[in-house]
C-alpha cells in the first residue's frame, strides 16, 4: 500500500536548499579564486617571459660587447705587436746608425791619416831634393836625378788633390764631361807617357799594342778617359813588384772600343774583388801595411765610365796571379761626309782660339800673389818669356801701380790678405781705360773647381788658370789676350 508523503516533508521540499546555495556560492568564489590564481600565474608568466626576453636581449648585448671587447682586445694586442716590432726596427735602426757613425768617424779618421801620408811622402822627396840641389858641390847627372824626382812627386801630390776634388765633385753631382770626337790610341799613348816614369822608378815594364780600328766613331771627353787609363795604369804600376810587366791593349768589340789594363801583381783576393771600385777601400785595412794611395782612383775610373755610357770590370784569379781591368765604351757609327766636314770646322775654330805660346817682349805685367814663392816663380817664368814684372802682394799694393801707371797685363792669386782677386778686377773695371779699367786679367789660383772658372770669368777676367800651371800655358795665355795690344802698338 503506498505510503503518502507526510506534509512537514512536503512543505520543506518546496523551499531552497541552504547548504546548497552556501556550497555554489563557495564554488563561485573558489572558481574566482582559481580564476585570479589563473591571472596571476598568467602574468607572473608574462612577466617571467618578458624577463627572459630581456635577458635573452641582455645575453646578446653581452655577446656583443664581449666580442666588441675581444675585437678592440686584439686590435690593441695587434697594435702593440706592430709597436714592439717598430721599436725593434727602430733599435736596430739605431743600432746601425751608431755603428754606421763610428764607421764613418774610423774611415774619417783613417783617411785623414792616409791624406797625411799620401802628402808628406812625395813632399818628403820633393824638400830633400831641393836641399841637396841646393848645395854647390851637387854633379850634373844627380842634379838631373833630382830634378826627375821633384817633378814625379810633384805630379803625385797635384793626382791626388785632383783626386779629391773629383770625389767632391762627384758626391755634389757636379761631374761633368766636355765630349768630343776622341782618338782612344792617342789617350792610351799620352796616359803611358805620363806614367813611364813610375814604371821606370820600379822597373816595370810597359807594353802597348792596339788592334784594327772599328769603323766607329768614339765620342768622349778626351781628358777624363785619360785619367781612367792613367789611374788604372798608375793602380797596376802599383802593385807589381819589380821585374813585372803591365800590358795595355786598345781594341774594337762589337759595338764598343775596349782598354785592358793587364798587370803581373799580386793579384786581387775573391773576398776583396767585388769591393775593389769602392772609394776609401784598400785590400789592407792597417794603415801602416797599406799600399800607396788614397783609394779613390778606381772610384774615379767608374765614375768616368759610367758617366761615358760604359763599364769597367776586374777580374783576377786570386792573389799572386796578377789582375785584368776591362773598360768597355760604346761607339757610334762613323760620321758622313757632310759631319765631317762640320766636325772639321769644329776643329779648326777650336784651333783658332786655342792659345799658342807667344813671346811677351816688352808687355808690361803686374803679378799679385801674397806667396812669396809663388810670386817669385810667376815672375821669373815671365821674365824668362821677356815680359817687364812687378810683383806685389796685397790688393791695395796692386792698386796703387794702377794708380802710377795701368801695367799691360795683370796675373792675379784670388785668396788673398786684404780683400780677395774678385774684389780687385771689380775695382780695375770700374775704372776709366786711361787707367786701366781694360786692362787684359789672368786669374792664376788654387781654386779649381768648375765653379770658380765660371765665376772669375763672370767677375771680369779674361782667362783662368788653376795652380799648378804650366809655364807654357801662362805664356801662351797671356800672349793671346794682350796680342790686341801688340797690333796696336805695329
């Protein structure tokens, strides 16, 4: 039978559940919890990911700035290897220079030495000479000795200022040549002639042989390739000992004229041979041991050669096999009938104001030297040619016989006391022609540079002359520039 619902249980069905409610009410709040939760998570999440992206962007920043520093690290590691190796560099430079220094003030030294002896030792023989030609008691054929011995190492002593000035003009770049058609046979011949005497003091035998001419046509500067061939002879004659030979050979080669300068000697050493052109190097570095010179012939002959268009070799086989100098100059083909003949008009206006030896009878000349000496042989050479010399020593001394009376000719030293032969051509050309201001000039000095020609000719002079001077020139340079008064005078 059914059971029928009692009313207190009907009535309380029909009213909310309270717990219920309480229990959606706590589910809410925890489901708003979790929600908030859920948010902050989230954003502790967003967060957490905004840091690691900044950390990330940190990590890269510190990437690249670590390698920024590591790149600035061995830019500087580099830099300060490049400054280590510029301070070694600069060391060794420094090294060098000092060691190049003390070189330089030993090979100075050295070569002062060497000047000093290379001097004294012709002037030695030229002082003893004179003293013992000054006795009364000295015989005919020792007289004639000592005077072949005076004029041999007078001619050393002029070689080696030559030298040196060579070398001066060279390091200054002021060498210069005067070129011309050149006879090598005839420049052979005149260089052993001047060194026959060496050859003769040592007995050394000189031979010369010349082969068929080339054709061609050989342009140079007569006077230079003279001197080549001179200081190679004077080299050979030098280190052969007596009873030795030096040959020289002249000779056509293909497109060159040929010297060989070949000698019996000592011979060239094969560590000494590549420096053997070098100026101040002798094979020998005592100066008590040395041979006689300077060490600048060969420097010389190179310098010539090569401003020629040439070369020059050695060669040899070791020491005591002798030794062989080749000098090889190019040459042109031989000139047509129309160069020659312009060649010859060359020839023959150079002949014309080439000066010729001329008496100076009568002419009336002032000489002005402040050495005594010198003004003595000036003076006795022109009085020997028949001229009238008064010799003084000072340019004011020179003046006041210009004043007395305008000599024919003047012959002037330029280094002089008061004021230098520039000063006193100025003075005399200033002057009148009555009385003296055209006066006929011969600068006679020691200068002998290219240089002081020109400036003394540029000053008012019509004539330069560098000491020492040979008698012959002087007497022919003065006839020539006064000849204008003797055809007056007729």
């Amino acid at each position: 039978m059914k059971r029928k619902p009692s009313g207190k249980g009907d009535a309380a069905a029909g009213l909310p559940d309270v717990g219920n409610r309480e229990g959606v009410v706590s589910a809410r709040e925890e489901t708003a919890t979790v929600r908030e939760a859920a948010a902050g998570v989230r954003e502790e999440a967003a967060s957490q990911r905004e840091e690691t992206s900044t950390l990330r962007e940190d990590a890269v920043r510190a990437r690249e700035e670590a390698a920024q520093v590591k790149a600035e690290l061995q830019l500087l590691i580099d830099q300060m290897r490049e400054i280590n190796e510029r301070l070694v560099i600069a060391t060794v430079h420094a090294q060098t220079v000092a060691e190049d220094a003390e070189r330089a003030n030993r090979l100075k030294d050295e070569f002062l030495a060497t000047v000093s002896h290379e001097l004294r030792t012709p002037l030695n023989a030229v002082l003893g000479w004179a003293r013992m030609l000054g006795l009364q008691q000295t015989p005919p054929d020792r007289a004639k000795q000592g005077i072949a011995t005076i004029e041999r190492n007078a001619l050393a002593v002029v070689h080696i200022i030559d030298d040196l000035l060579d070398v001066s003009r060279s390091v200054a770049g002021t060498f210069h040549l005067e070129t011309q058609p050149v006879d090598l046979v005839a420049v052979a011949h005149a260089a052993l002639d001047l060194v026959r005497p060496l050859a003769d003091a040592k007995n050394v035998h000189l031979s010369f042989s010349a082969g068929t001419p080339s054709g061609r046509d050989l342009r140079g500067d007569p006077g230079r390739l003279e001197q080549v061939i001179w200081n190679l002879l004077a080299n050979a004659i030098k280190f052969t000992p007596a009873g030795g030979r030096v040959d020289v050979v002249v000779e056509a080669s293909g497109d060159y004229m040929e010297v060989r300068v070949v000698d019996t000697g000592q011979g060239i050493g094969p560590g000494f041979l590549p420096h053997v052109f070098e100026r101040f190097r002798q094979a020998d570095g005592v100066p008590t041991q040395r041979q006689a010179g300077l060490g600048l012939g060969l420097a010389i002959v190179r310098q010539i050669v090569a401003l020629h268009g040439g070369s020059v070799h050695a060669a040899s086989e070791g020491e005591g096999h002798g030794a062989t100098f080749t000098v090889r100059l190019p040459v042109a083909p031989v000139p047509t009938d129309r160069e020659r003949a312009a060649l010859a008009g060359e020839a023959n206006a150079a002949a014309v104001s080439t000066p010729r030896v001329a008496p100076l009878d009568h002419l009336r000349i002032l000489v002005v030297d402040d050495s005594a000496d010198g003004r003595s042989l000036t003076s006795l050479l022109l009085s020997e040619a028949g001229a009238r010399v008064h010799a003084v020593a000072t340019v004011r001394e020179a003046l006041e016989v210009f004043d007395e009376g305008p000599p024919d000719a003047l012959v002037t030293d330029i280094g002089l006391p008061d004021e230098d032969g520039y000063a006193l051509i100025q003075y005399i050309r200033q002057r009148d022609a009555a009385h003296g201001g055209a006066v006929p000039a011969v600068a006679l000095t020691g200068y002998a540079r290219p240089e002081d020609l020109a400036r003394s000719l540029a000053a008012g002079f019509q004539a330069y002359l560098s000491k020492p001077v040979e008698p012959e020139d002087l007497i022919a340079t003065l006839g020539v520039i006064t000849r204008h008064l003797r055809a007056y005078g007729a």
